[in-house]
C-alpha cells in the first residue's frame, strides 16, 4: 500500500495472501474471459485469483458479514456480462473492482453512519457491532477516530476514489477504468478527498503526504 493516504487497513487473515499472480496476467486475464463466453468453465480461474483481492476489499470497508455476499454477487455479475467485457477499455481487475463499487454503493449509508458512529466513541472504549468493526478497520497510525469522521465527510464520488487506491491498491489508470471516468477525474476526486481527510486530522498526515504516482 502506497502512503498517498495515511490509511492503513488490516486484511481478514484468511485472505493475507492471495495466490500467486498469473504469468503475463493481463494477456491470460483477456484471454481466459474470451475462452470463459465458449467455455464458461475458463472463468473459474478468474475467480480463483481475484476472489480473495475483492472480498479483502469489500470487508474492509463493510465488514466481513457484507463481504461474503457482495463478493459472491460481484462474480456472478461479472460473469454473466463477461461476453461485454472490452479488453481496450481496461484490465480484468479493474473491471471487477469496478462492478464491486456498485454493488458497494448500496450500503454507502450504513458505512458513513458507522464511520460517524466511530467518530463519537471514547478513545479507548471498545464495543460490538459496525462501530467496533470500522474502528477496528479504520485505523491511521492510532488515528482511527478522527480519521472515521474524516472520512465520513468526504463526498461519496470521492471517497470511492480514496478507497480503491487506497484499499484497493489500483493505479489511478485502474481507477478510471473501474468507474469509467477520465485519468484527470481520478486526480481531481483523489485531491478534494485527500484535503478533507488531512484537514480532518488537522492537516497532518501520519505517514507521507508525497505524491507517489
């Protein structure tokens, strides 16, 4: 994980390590959704290697009792629009992670109220529930709190930005793919949210404000 963000998320330990990438991923990636429209057995590779990437994703922003249906469901659209997949359009991770956004959005309100939730507690108070998973989830070198209501106050276009690259790690040329909107777009929505969130923390940033990319 790059430190554009003073974000850092732990991943569910069952998916700490994913398989081994694919040799020549993007070429195989292609080539095994092609196959999968003849042979719709093919498409068990595609979801082989990337399940455990977007359910690390989902949970760490919904949680794990979100994230096994959301997942499961991001596969199943996935591979019933597999034949419009455009190889020039993006990469097949993009593409999934894209069709997870959507999916996501549906929960958009539970997750800021949790992450607003966060925001009031004690520092030290532990509890049950989705204010204890976000606390647990959302964590900035011990700024977890104030970076809850941080991020419960970045725009919600902005904020999807902030988590892909953040928590799911992709390229901004990935990010553009995934929801279909211009490189500079992603520049742009990743700066707005950057600001909120570092004013947020009163404008530090627990690791590097470098721009890396």
């Amino acid at each position: 994980m790059t430190p554009d963000l003073a974000l850092s998320m732990p991943r569910p330990v069952e998916y700490a390590a994913g398989p081994a990438p694919f040799p020549d991923t993007l070429l195989d990636d292609s080539r095994l959704i092609q196959l999968s429209i003849r042979e719709p057995d093919q498409f068990t590779q595609i979801f082989d290697h990337y399940f455990p990437q977007v359910h690390g994703y989902v949970a760490r922003r919904l949680g794990t009792d979100l994230a096994d249906d959301v997942a499961a469901e991001t596969f199943l659209v996935a591979f019933r629009q597999r034949a419009k997949f455009d190889s020039k359009a993006g990469v097949v991770r993009a593409w999934l992670y894209g069709i997870a956004t959507n999916l996501i959005r549906r929960h958009r309100r539970d997750e800021v109220r949790a992450w607003r939730a966060t925001a009031k507690l004690p520092q030290s108070t532990s509890v049950a529930g989705p204010e204890d998973r976000v606390a647990a989830q959302v964590t900035a070198q011990g700024a977890g709190r104030q970076l809850a209501a941080a991020l419960a106050k970045v725009s919600d276009k902005d904020r999807e930005v902030l988590m892909l690259v953040a928590l799911g790690e992709l390229s901004y040329e990935e990010v553009a793919a995934a929801l279909g909107i211009a490189y500079g777009t992603v520049c742009s929505r990743l700066s707005r949210a950057r600001r909120v969130v570092r004013e947020g923390l009163g404008h530090t940033n627990p690791t590097s404000s470098e721009e890396t990319r």
